[in-house]
C-alpha cells in the first residue's frame, strides 16, 4: 500500500491551521499557502504557492505526489462586488482540477465550499440546487459546478461547513467570545436560537474521516459539517459564560436587540471595525436552519469533542494569546494545583 502524502491547500488558516496540527501528527503533509503559517514550527512544511497560478501548482503537486488533498484555499467576503476578487475559488478550482489528472498517486480531493451557494437559513432540496446571495456565494457555485463536471481519475467529496469556531478563528465567532468575556453578551429573546455550529476540531476530524473514507460510497457525495447533538445559541453563550465565571445572562427583547445592531452598523460606518453586535451579525446569529448532517454522521460516527471541551480550548487559546481578560476555570485550576 502506497505511503499516505496530505496536501493541504489553505494551510495556514483558521481551519487550515487546525487541519494541519492534525495531519502533521500522522503523516507527511505539506501546506501550499499565500501566506506563512500561524504556528512556527509548520514552517518547514509551508510552501508559498498561488492556486491562481496553474503552471506552480501543477509543478509543486507533481513533486510532492499526495494521495489526499484537503482543499482549503479561497477567498471570502460578504460585501465585495468585483467577482475577479474570487478568483482562488473559482480559477484556482479549475486548476487544482487540471493539476489532480497528472497526480497518479491521488486517491481523494475534499474541496471545501460554503452553505452560503443559497440564501442563509435555506436548505436545498438537493445537491444542485443553488441561489446564491452574493458573489462570494455565486464563486463557489462555479467552483462546485467545475467539480460536477469534471472527469477526474481520483475520487472527490464536496463539504459546506457550518459556522467554524475554535482556536485560530479571526473574526465572528471570535467577536462572540469576547463580548461574553467583557459581560456584554445579552441574550436575543428567550425562545432558543438553533443554530448549524461546529467546533474546529470537530470540522477537521469530519473532513479528515470523508477525505480517508475506504468505501468509494463516498465519491461525489456533498455533506454539511455541523456538531451533533446541536446545541443553541444559548446554551453556547451559558458554557463560555460559566467558563470565565461570568455571571447570570440578560435577557433582551429582540426589537432593543435591533435597535442595538443598528447603532452598530452606524459605528461601522464611523470607522469602528468591531462593535459588539451589527444587524449582519444579529441576522446570523437569529437565522437557524436544520441541514441534513445526519448523512455526515453516517460515515463520520463520533464526534471527539463536546461543546464543553471546544469551548475550554478555545478560551485557553484566546487567554494566552490576550483576546480574552478572564482567565477560563481550567487554567485557575491549573494554577491552584501547581502552586499545592
């Protein structure tokens, strides 16, 4: 059996960065990225390659010959208006899938697309059906097509995550922990909010175990990657708050809520980068949907972590790197056990 080879592209990003702590652990990986990586010592496995440039990419996959490609590498942006911007998730699909026929040790591609091929909150009725609502969106709808269509020798599996957290993360999410942190947070209404969640270590072992699956079942397939059980907002805001020790949550009317986001969105236009909450993020945060992860659970299985585990890495993470103020209960244990 041929030696197992992980390319991954996007590799010094947020799920990337995760994706590849992973994959360094067990086999041999190489990151092909724009930029450096976050963690120093995946460095020497960094290689500064443009997915948009078909002529490196092809030379850089033929070198290293992987079995499996995680395809991570694109770009995002809810409010551009220039499609070119997206040429990553578009040519850069396109050339990723030229360079994949030359590849003779390939066995698997997971390409990483985005639930947003629809309108947020919508569930298609199936794999090909899209209404994309931005260009972001729309990029990714040519990309999934390109892949459709293609006639690849390998096999290749599409997967649109939920919302990602997690250690890494940059924005959103990110901004969600440290309003809680700051005791901020208030709670939208008090009917709870379900919503598609999924913490990064989690999203990693899901494309980990559909990019190695041995049933070729798999082949073709397009799966969502949400944590189950699902959990609300609440119940999401309750563990990060009693992690920090934090307090009993408010809860708020929805139309204050509003009005709340509102003001947001005039500090953004004021030159505030990150208020606290926007109508963008109150919108995300109220849109809940149920997508059919129950086809991901079937070849997935188990989750490793629970939401109490992501939450308490997470906070570690975010403490040390100063993006949060309160120090979360594990490390306050930690040091009383240190000092007995």
């Amino acid at each position: 059996m041929s030696k197992i080879k992980f390319c991954i592209t996007g590799g010094s990003g947020f799920i990337g960065t995760t994706a590849m702590n992973w994959a360094l652990s067990k086999y041999e990986t190489i990151n092909f990225d724009i930029r450096p990586p976050k963690i120093l010592e995946h460095q020497q496995y960094w290689q500064y390659i443009d997915i948009r440039d078909a002529q490196s990419l092809t030379e850089a996959l033929i070198e290293f010959q992987p079995t499996h490609i995680l395809h991570l590498a694109a770009m995002t942006g809810m409010d551009i208006h220039e499609m070119s911007f997206f040429d990553a998730n578009t040519k850069g699909v396109a050339n990723l899938i030229q360079a994949a026929q030359k590849i003779s040790s390939l066995q698997r591609i997971l390409f990483a697309s985005t639930l947003l091929v629809c309108p947020n909150g919508h569930v298609p009725s199936s794999d090909t059906e899209y209404d994309p609502p931005n260009l972001y969106g729309e990029s990714k709808v040519i990309g999934e097509k390109m892949i459709r269509e293609s006639r690849m020798k390998c096999s290749w599996v599409i997967v649109r995550p939920t919302s990602i957290w997690g250690p890494w993360f940059e924005y959103s999410y990110s901004t969600f922990f440290k309003v809680i942190d700051r005791g901020w947070y208030v709670q939208p209404g008090q009917q709870p909010i379900i919503k598609p969640l999924s913490f990064v270590g989690n999203t990693v072992h899901m494309m980990q175990q559909l990019l190695q699956h041995p049933n070729d079942t798999v082949n073709g397939g397009t799966y969502y990657l949400g944590d189950y059980p699902e959990n609300s907002i609440q119940e999401w805001a309750d563990i990060i708050r009693k992690n920090i020790g934090k307090g009993k949550t408010l809860v708020f009317p929805i139309p204050l809520i509003q009005l709340m986001a509102k003001v947001g969105d005039l500090l953004i236009n004021m030159g505030w980068n990150d208020p606290p909450i926007t109508t963008f993020r109150l919108n995300n945060m109220l849109t809940g949907s149920h997508y059919p992860i129950e086809k991901t659970q079937e070849v997935v299985g188990d989750l490793p972590y629970t939401i109490e585990e992501g939450v308490n890495q997470t906070l570690c993470w975010m403490y040390e790197q100063g993006l949060v103020r309160n120090k979360p209960v594990s490390l306050k244990q930690q040091s009383i056990s240190q000092k007995k």
